[in-house]
C-alpha cells in the first residue's frame, strides 16, 4: 500500500562502534553464530517436513471424498486442510530473507486470487480491472479463449494448472496452490461481513446426476490436481532443507559467511512482520474494510493464519519449532546470540514477540468463540470498533516487535539489509 | 555554510586563521550543530512548504468542487475541478513519500490514497455508498472505508470513463454524486490541513520534535536518528517510484538493461493515477520533492552536511546528478505511461528512466547510509 511505515533501525553511527568497542561485550564467535544457521536450517527442514505430511494427510482425505463424495467427507478435507495450513504459515518466516522460497511461494500462497478463473461465481463477482482471466472458469471449459490465442484445457491436470497459474502475468489469476484448493472445498463466502463462510456443497462433487453446477468431473480433476501441484511443491522444498543433499538451498546457504546468513533471517524476521502480516493481510483489510483483501477468504481460516505466521517469527527469534507431532525442536538462537552481548535488547524483543502473540490470541478467541464468534471478516466491518480495537493491538504490536527485531540485529553487529540480495 | 568556510582557514595555520576560526567555532557553539542545522532547515524550508502548498492545494479543490456543484452542467466548472484535483495530486507527491511524523499517524496517507487497488474496490465503494440513503456529509466519508476517501476516491468521481463524466452529475441522481464529490474533497481538505498544521511551529509543532533531538525525545534521541529518517525517505521513495509505479505496472525485468525477451505482460490498472493518465506527473513531482529534501531547498541540507561534514562532496554532487539524470528520463517519455504501456515503439524511454532509477537507488542504497553513518530499516512494502 502507499504508505511506508518504515522504522528505523539507529545504531551503526561512528560513536555507537566506538563505544562498543570501548565497552567491548563480546561479540558472538564465529562459531556461536554458525551454530544459529544451522540450527535456522534444522528448523526449516522441518517445519518444510511437516506442511509435506500434512499436504499429504490432505491429498488422503481429498481422495476419499472424490472417491464417494458426502458431506462427512468434504468436512474432513476442510478439516486437513486447515491442519496443512498450520505448518506452511509457520514457514513463512523463512520468505524474504531466501530467494529460493520467494521466487516459489507464489504458486502455493498466491492470494488474493480472482476465482473466476477457476470455478463457477456469484453475479456479484468483481475481478481485478484488465485481468484476461478473472472469469475464465477452467472448470467449466474444454477451451479457453485468450484473446487472441486458445488454450486447450480438456483435460485438467497437474501441467494445465501449474501453465496457466498467472496467466497474463497477473498475480490474482491463481490456479494452484491453498487458496485454489480452499476454494474447490468452500466456494465463496458470499456474507460479506456477516457470519459465516463458504457454502460450497458437497454435491458439486457428485459424479451423476444429482451434480450440482454441472462439470463434476472437472471440478473433481481440478481438485485433484491442485492437491498433487501442492504435494510436489512441498516436497520440493523439503529436500532443498534436507541435510546431507548436494547443493541444494540448505548447502548454497551454509557456504555464506555467517554474517549475511543471519542477516537474512533478520531479515525475513521484519519483513513478515511489518510489511506482509501487518500491513498486506491486517492493514490493507481493515483500512479499506475489504473482504476481498481477507487472507483465508473463502474458509474464514484467517485468524489461524495469522497466528501462525505470528508464532513462526518467535520460533526463528527462539529457535525453537514445535513440531506437528508434539516434538519441541530447539537449539541455538538469535535470542541467545543478542543476549549473550546484551540482556536488555533480547529481553525487549522476547517481549514484543510475547505481546504479539497474545494480541493474536485474543484474535483467535474471539474468532473461535463458542458463542458469537466474530471472525476476520467481520471484524473489519465499517464501524466494528471491538474488532478494530482487536486489529489494531496486533497492528502496534507487530511495529513494536520489528524495532524489537531491528534493535536485536543491531546489538550483535548485524544490518539486517546486508542480505547479498 | 560556517564548517566549510572554517576547513580552509584551520588547514591554513595562521595566527590569523586560528582567531577567526576560535571565534567561529565560538558562534558554532551558540548555533546548532550541523546535524540540527540539517533537521530545522529541511523541515522548515523543505517539508513544511510541501505540506502548506499541498493544503492549499486541496482548499482549492474544495472550492472548486463547492463551486461546481451549485451549477453541475457547467463544463467549464468541471474542467476547473479536475485541474485543481490535479493541482492536489502535485501537492501530494511532494509529501508522498515521508516516512515520520503526522502523516503515519493513524494512516493519513491512506486517506489520501488508495493504491494499488487490485479489486476495483474503489469503484464498489463508491457506488454502493452512493446507492445508500443516508446523507453525505465528511463524517460519513471519515467514518466510511478509507476507500471511498481522498484523491484516489475523486480521481474516480472526476475521471473514470463511466462515472467521472459531466452527464453523471446531471439530474437527480447527479446531485447526490455532487454532494459526495464535496464531502470527500472537504474531507481532504481536513486531513491535508491537518497535516500541514501538525508539523507548524504554532501548530502541533512536530518541526521541534523532529529538529530538537535529545534524550528526553522517545521519538528522536538524537540528530542520527532522525537523519536516519529522511535517508529512509528518500531511499523508500525512489524504490517505490522504480519497482510500484513503474516496474510492477509495465512489466519490466530486466533491471533496465533494454533486453527484453518475453512477450509484454503489463498491469496497467495498477499504474498510479491510471483513470486520470497522470502518473508520469506524479513521479517527475515526486523526485522533485525528493531531491528538495535531499537539499532542504537550498538551504542547509543533506547536500552540505556530507560535503562539509562528512567529507563526502563527491557523493553529495552523485546524488543530485542523479536525481536530476532521472528527472530528464522521465521528462524524456511521451505521453502517459498508461497510452504507452503496451507499445513497443515506447518502450526505450522507459527502459533509460527504469535505468536511472536504478543509478540512483544503489547510490542511495549502498553509499548514503554509509556516509551518514545510520543504517536503514524495514519498511512495510516489503511484503509482496
């Protein structure tokens, strides 16, 4: 968005050096720091691991409600897909900071997405201005017609998909990835800010008459595919963590200078924070009271989202990741590094990771609440003033814990921007 | 100018020069460091000026607006509200790309403007607003989405292709879109005054919280750190000009090198100021007004402190070469980026301004906040 509530990061000036060096704490060794990087890459491996399992247990529940579709059964794909978001958003802290999971983040988390492209809409569909694809409807065409050129899309699988994935460069033409697939199970939440999400019917899903919007088959296909695009991807990005692989991303990295490693954590650290989490997928929603800039639109997933993303940034800053079978994965930390130099800065920042993730928690209560539960959408309504106040706590929070982050970095030496990027 | 005068007579060792450089120094004292001198003189005579003429800017649109309405067939009315709305765009872009101080609090800027905006959402709001009942006043534009808000909003009730026109303000129905043309440029009016009174010494005074560092300020406890701010300015600025307004709209990749082997993928609808085909004036100001804070407006700015104090003159004459250079560029290009877009024929200009921009980022970039001795930060458009 326009504005660029940009923080300053202080320190680096001539006198600060000095009297650092006049001072003199002792910088982290060499090989402290190399133990974080490592233990950065251990954690990226599994967490990596974990959304590949729970792709997988998706693809599982997918199958079985293709195979004999009921409402059970697109309940529980709804269910594993939920679960599969819940590592992948924790990986996020990795975005940013390593080109290799940026240059392919696109094609799984892509969002907001202009559905038409893939599937039957409401009346009241809009999709950005000059998009070729936005009403598309893969599904429901053997052809597509671009202008000028055709598209044979008659039989819908894994390369169609992953083809026509950005179309015309635009990045709301989304044909693979969560936000494809979460469509394909809910449909679009046509109650605005009102309660309740998407309402797709199983039946769209029904291999015989009884099929409701017409091109079952296809619609089946179309999920199938997207799940197996997602699983590849996974699996892709779990082996580019994976030790002991040969130059895979984990050994390109491992042979930077500790320095521009640690950086790039930082890095990935405070872009998440301010830029995408608080501003992309909180701010812009709030400010323009948007739906349509809702992060988990169709699902109402949002919350989740965000508190996972919040969770994966204190898990680089710790090193630690609980893993999705209960295992706690830690081991060495910038937390550690920055407060073996000094006490107050890690403490500050430990703090505004804390505060944040309580912000968040009050989110998730108040979206998962028993009664009257007030979810993401709803919460951005013109006039929420509790679901502002709601928003805006995490908003602050997440400027206090990139200073927090800014400040850390700069207590061990380190310019975040140094990323040799 | 005292440091620069002073370094020749100290380097000239004799008794004279030492007393009048005793005595210099003395003065020195009395006047602010040259860090402060920096602080005060680039929000007085620089940031200051850009808010007030960015205020009356928008009291003129105001007027304008007011005026039209009261005679909405007027066409000649028209034209002059769309001239003063482009008058305020201008004003805009001179303060667009400050990064501390009133305008991030409670996100003016967004008030303002609103973009990219990827879904069309303003066209929705804007008619869905006018399709309600209630009355329309700035209120009801300050308590509605910050969409229907600002220039972004009036951009598209003064130049969308179906709703921007004379004949939409005719009638019954017209009235009521006259009614929000004002609402919504009174209300620019507010928070473009706002601002401006905000940063006024008899104002809010926020000049003396940026210019008067020290411990007691939680903002800027000292010189470097605000000085840090306005490195972040300018550096956000000229990356937002290069990669948001220019690169992501017309799909260019290849850093400016002039190959380019793929078919032409452009996203004109997320150029800024699409509707009105004023975006190439938009950046030209911007870079104007960037290169006025680099300067303070000839008074004493970033230019002279590195050059005096930092040693740095080589760097500091780089810089406005290069804010010029890209100035020419962009003045180099013909016609609206949003005709030309899809053109290959016009496709060099703006490959050479895409260049430029790229000169003059590493400079900023790599260089200045070296020189300057702070570092930058994260900023929230590094999301995607």
């Amino acid at each position: 968005m326009t504005i660029l509530l940009r923080q300053l990061l202080l320190i680096i000036g001539l006198s600060t050096l000095t009297l650092n060096a006049l001072a003199a704490p002792n910088m982290p060794s060499p090989m402290e720091k190399r133990a974080v990087a490592v233990h950065y890459t251990d954690i990226a491996y599994a967490i990596y691991s974990d959304a590949e399992k729970s792709a997988e247990a998706l693809q599982g529940k997918v199958d079985a409600f293709l195979k004999a579709p009921d409402q059970k059964g697109l309940v529980e794909a709804q269910t594993a897909w939920k679960l599969a978001r819940k590592a992948y958003l924790q990986s996020e802290a990795f975005r940013f900071g390593n080109p290799i999971v940026d240059d392919w983040e696109g094609q799984l988390n892509n969002w907001p997405l202009d559905e038409g492209i893939i599937d039957y809409v409401d009346d009241d569909y809009f999709y950005a201005l000059g998009n070729i694809g936005g009403d598309l409807n893969i599904i429901a065409n053997t052809t597509l017609n671009l202008g000028s050129d055709t598209v044979d899309a008659s039989q819908i699988n894994k390369e169609l998909l992953r083809n026509l994935h950005e179309l015309g460069g635009s990045a709301a033409n989304v044909t693979t990835g969560y936000h494809a697939i979460e469509f394909l199970l809910w449909g679009q939440d046509l109650n605005g800010h009102g309660p309740g999400a998407g309402e797709r019917p199983y039946t769209d899903y029904l291999q015989s008459e009884q099929c409701s919007h017409g091109n079952c088959d296809r619609r089946a296909d179309y999920l199938r595919a997207a799940t197996a695009v997602l699983l590849e991807d996974l699996q892709y990005m779990s082996q580019q963590w994976a030790p002991g692989v040969d130059n895979n991303y984990r050994a390109q990295l491992l042979a930077m200078d500790n320095d521009t490693i640690i950086a790039r954590m930082f890095y990935g650290l405070g872009s998440l924070s301010l830029g995408e989490l608080g501003g992309e997928r909180i701010k812009v929603a709030l400010e323009a009271n948007s739906t349509e800039d809702e992060h988990d639109c169709f699902s109402d997933n949002t919350h989740w989202s965000h508190y996972y993303d919040g969770l994966g940034i204190q898990n680089i800053y710790l090193g630690q990741y609980q893993r999705l079978d209960g295992t706690l994965l830690t081991g060495p930390s910038l937390s550690k590094l920055v407060a073996s130099v000094n006490t107050d800065v890690d403490k500050n920042t430990r703090q505004a990771l804390d505060k944040t993730m309580t912000a968040l928690t009050v989110l998730v209560n108040a979206a998962e609440a028993k009664d009257k539960p007030m979810k993401f959408d709803m919460m951005i309504a013109e006039g929420n003033k509790r679901g502002e106040e709601i928003l805006g706590n995490i908003l602050n929070a997440l400027v206090d814990q990139t200073r927090g982050i800014e400040q850390s970095a700069a207590a061990i030496n380190i310019d975040p921007t140094a990323t040799g990027l | 100018m005292i440091s620069t005068a002073m370094k020749p007579m100290l380097s000239a060792r004799t008794f004279r020069a030492i007393i009048i450089a005793t005595s210099l120094s003395t003065l020195a004292a009395c006047s602010p460091p040259p860090s402060s001198k920096v602080l005060i003189e680039t929000g007085n005579k620089s940031i200051i000026s850009s808010y007030q003429a960015f205020s009356l800017a928008s009291q003129k649109l105001n007027k304008a607006a007011t005026s039209y309405c009261k005679a909405a067939e007027d066409n000649q009315k028209f034209e002059t509200v769309r001239s003063t709305w482009r008058e305020a765009v201008l004003g805009w872009s001179t303060v667009q790309n400050i990064q501390f101080g009133p305008l991030m609090v409670d996100n003016q800027a967004w008030k303002i403007q609103f973009w990219p905006d990827k879904k069309n959402l303003i066209a929705r709001k804007v008619e869905a607003l006018l399709k309600e009942s209630d009355v329309i006043t700035p209120q009801r534009v300050d308590d509605a989405s910050v969409v229907v808000q600002g220039l972004s909003s009036l951009e598209y009730l003064l130049f969308d292709a179906k709703a921007g026109t004379l004949e939409r303000y005719t009638g019954e129905k017209g009235q009521r879109r006259c009614e929000l043309l004002v609402a919504v440029s009174d209300h620019l009016n507010n928070v473009s005054s706002g601002l401006y009174n905000s940063w006024r010494a008899d104002g809010g005074n926020y000049i003396s919280t940026f210019s008067k560092t020290g411990e007691k300020n939680t903002e800027f406890p000292d010189d470097n750190i605000a000085i840090g701010y306005l490195l972040d300015t300018l550096v956000s600025g000229v990356e937002l000009i290069k990669r948001d307004k220019l690169e992501r709209p017309l799909d260019i990749t290849t850093g400016g090198n002039g190959e380019e082997n793929h078919p032409l993928q452009t996203q004109v609808y997320q150029l800024e100021w699409w509707r009105s085909q004023y975006s190439k004036q938009a950046i030209i100001t911007n870079l104007h007004a960037l290169k006025n804070i680099f300067n303070a407006n000839e008074a004493y700015g970033l230019d002279d402190y590195l050059r005096d104090v930092k040693q740095q003159s080589a760097l500091s004459d780089k810089i406005n070469d290069g804010f010029k250079r890209c100035i020419a560029a962009a003045s180099a290009i013909e016609g609206s980026l949003f005709s030309i877009a899809n053109k290959p024929e016009h496709r060099q200009p703006i490959l050479a301004f895409d260049s430029e921009l790229a000169n003059l980022l590493a400079v900023l970039r790599n260089d200045l906040p070296t020189a300057l001795g702070v570092s930058l930060g994260f900023n929230s458009k590094d999301g995607d």
